[in-house]
C-alpha cells in the first residue's frame, strides 16, 4: 500500500478508536469529558510510533494533518456514540 495512503488511512482508523475509549472511558458522566480530550492527544502523539512501524518518516507539515484527521474522526465517532 502506498505511504501517503498509509498516511491518511491510519490517522482516520486512530480517530475511530480514540472516540470509542473516549466514549469507553467517560461513560455517561459529563464531568469527565476533558479526559475524553486527553485521549485524542494520547492517539495522536500513538502515531510517532505506529507510522514508523511502517517506515513512513513524518515531516512537521504531516503532523497538521494527521492531527486533523485524528480529530475530525475522533468527534465523530465519539459524537455519534454519545447520541445512541
């Protein structure tokens, strides 16, 4: 698979999965939806090590979008799990 698809496909799988331990972790409670943010930047900062599994150097423009895709599909997800 191509490197910059790899780039743009991990980021969104990553942001999934943050918003369903987000969802996981706060529950119900209101009270801790900050954590739910410290989540989202925990799986960003996952991606230094999960890119370079792959061998994909990653250049500080990448990381503008890949922390985008990470949030876009992090309240996404978290957004449609909460309204269940």
């Amino acid at each position: 698979m191509d490197r910059e698809i790899l780039k743009t496909v991990i980021p969104l799988l990553m942001g999934i999965v943050a918003g369903a331990v987000s969802y996981t972790v706060t529950g119900d409670f209101r009270a801790r939806d900050p954590f739910g943010i410290i989540v989202l930047a925990f799986f960003i900062y996952l991606h230094k090590f999960i890119l370079s599994r792959f061998e994909i150097s990653i250049e500080n423009k990448d990381w503008i979008g890949i922390g985008f895709l990470t949030l876009s599909a992090w309240y996404i997800s978290w957004t449609l799990l909460l309204n269940q």
